[in-house]
C-alpha cells in the first residue's frame, strides 16, 4: 500500500492528461461564481499542468531532459529509422573518474561539474538533437538524420571542449574528461533496447581503451 501519492509513478499518456486537463476546465466553467474568479482558477490550473509536465521530463540538477524523456523520444526515433530508413546515431558518453571528484570535492562539486558538462553539450550539438541525462554521470544524445561518420566531427568537438573546459570550484581547479561511445541504427537491430546496448558497448571499449576518447564502435579515434 503506497502512503504518500507523491511517491507514486504515473505512466499516463499525455493525451490522457490533456483530456483530463480540459474535463476540470469545463466543470470548472459551470460553476456559479464570477467570470473573472473563473478564469483566474483556470489560468492557474493550466499553469500547474504545464509545470508538472515539465517536470517529469526534466531533470532537475541539469536541466536536460530526463530518462524517461529519453525512453520516449528513442522509442519513436527508433521507429521512425525503422520505417523510413533515416540516419539515426545514439551516442553516450559519462564523465571519466567522476567518483574522485566526489570523493576529493564532495557532492555539491560533482553536482557542479554535472552541470557544467550538461551546459557544454547543449552549447555544442544542433537545436535538432537531444542530449538526456541517463543517470548519474552517464548522458545519451540522439542525433538525428546523422550517420556515424558525421557524428566524429561534433563529438570531438564536444570531447575537446571538456577536456579544456578549466573548470573551478572554490579556487580549486577541477580537470575532467569524457569517454564517448556511438552506434548508427541498423536494420539488423531488433529494438531500441539492442540499440542502447550497442552504443553502451562503444562507451565501453572508450573507457577501457583509456578514457578522453571517442569510440565509433569498432573505429577507436
């Protein structure tokens, strides 16, 4: 039995919450009470309504959508590739050592450092692609009608950026890198599940290969 509904997960579709959302907007107008008091309960409500649908696609530290944002959005791109048979990359990448920066700085450092790496890639990819926080210190990017070969170009760039990015936390300088690892979909991949694997496995050999790297799966850079 679940005590607090806060608590709860809620796997509604937005159309459902849309529907809903109009269904108290039109009791709301058949109340006996002013017009004005109306329209102020609903601009109220709808505003309520867009912040919390907000909410429970973004993350909150760093402002990227979230995962389950992520599962969505690949979902559809996913299928979209499948039927279409447009260039789609996954790529993920996380922050090298990130432990020792919370073991060295604390917690509210790496928060900062999370930050930081999450502001530097929007900076970097195109308005059309998405980056999501994954979890922790790990974060995807779906790049869209981009085939593996022109993904290397923004990606190093990106890689670059934090390998330079000179980061300070109360006068103490913070180094970090990033280990990046992509994989283009192919036919042969049967869900989008497969296609996560396959771009975690390029992570993979990044971050064993020795980190600070990008690994077009198979193609070590």
């Amino acid at each position: 039995m679940v005590e607090n509904i806060a608590e709860m997960d809620f796997d509604i579709p937005d159309s459902v919450l849309d529907e809903i959302q109009q269904n108290i907007q039109d009791i709301i107008r058949t109340f006996d009470i002013p017009e004005e008091n109306k329209l102020e309960v609903i601009n109220q409500i709808n505003y309520i309504y867009t912040r919390t649908k907000y909410l429970s696609i973004t993350d909150e530290l760093t402002g990227l959508s979230n995962r389950r944002c992520f599962d969505t959005t690949l979902e559809k791109e996913f299928l979209r590739a499948q039927r279409y048979k447009n260039k789609l990359t996954l790529v993920m990448f996380d922050i090298d050592f990130f432990k020792q920066v919370n073991d060295t700085y604390g917690h509210q450092c790496g928060d900062y450092i999370l930050k930081q790496v999450a502001n530097a890639a929007l900076q970097t990819f195109r308005k059309t692609d998405t980056v999501f926080r994954f979890g922790g210190e790990e974060f995807v990017v779906i790049l869209t009608e981009t085939d593996i070969n022109q993904s290397l170009i923004p990606l190093e760039r990106f890689r670059k950026t934090i390998e330079t990015l000179n980061a300070s936390y109360q006068n103490h300088p913070v180094n970090i890198t990033v280990s990046i690892g992509a994989y283009q979909f192919e036919d042969t991949l049967s869900s989008k599940e497969e296609f996560i694997q396959k771009a975690d496995e390029a992570l993979y050999q990044a971050k064993n290969s020795g980190r600070n790297k990008t690994v077009l799966l198979n193609n070590s850079l």
